[in-house]
C-alpha cells in the first residue's frame, strides 16, 4: 500500500510503500499523535521512515492496486 505523509514547512511529501494493512497504520498514527511522540511506519523493503507526530499535516493511504503503465483505458 502507498502512503504520503505531508511534513509541515516540507515542500514535497513523504511517499513509500509499505506491506502494512491500512488499519495498522492508522493506530499507530493515532497512538503517536495522542501521545505527542513519532510515528513510526516499516516500509516494503525493510528500512523504517520515523516522523515527529507534532510536525504531520496529514497522511494519506493509496489504494493496493498496481499503477498501470501506458494509454489503455482499460
């Protein structure tokens, strides 16, 4: 699944792809926000992308479908 996270005064968002199901990152972006700490999100290749709650303008979730590549309106 995709996921952008707007940085506040960041010009460009945060984009990656991660193996983690929508609900999962969702509680663990409430449950830094609540406690005022980082979020905390594992992306598909191993690595680890942390953010300071406080500083997050928004996270997006895009869909699970592969981008299609080409002209076709299929």
């Amino acid at each position: 699944m995709e996921v952008k996270i707007g940085i506040q005064s960041a010009p460009r968002e945060l984009v990656l792809e991660t193996n983690e199901a929508a609900d999962k990152v969702e509680e663990a972006l409430k449950a830094a926000v609540k406690e005022g700490g980082t979020f905390t999100l594992a992306d598909d290749k191993g690595g680890k992308v942390l953010v300071p709650a406080d500083k997050i303008a928004y996270v997006e979730f895009g869909g699970t479908e592969p981008r299609r590549v080409g002209f076709s309106n299929l």
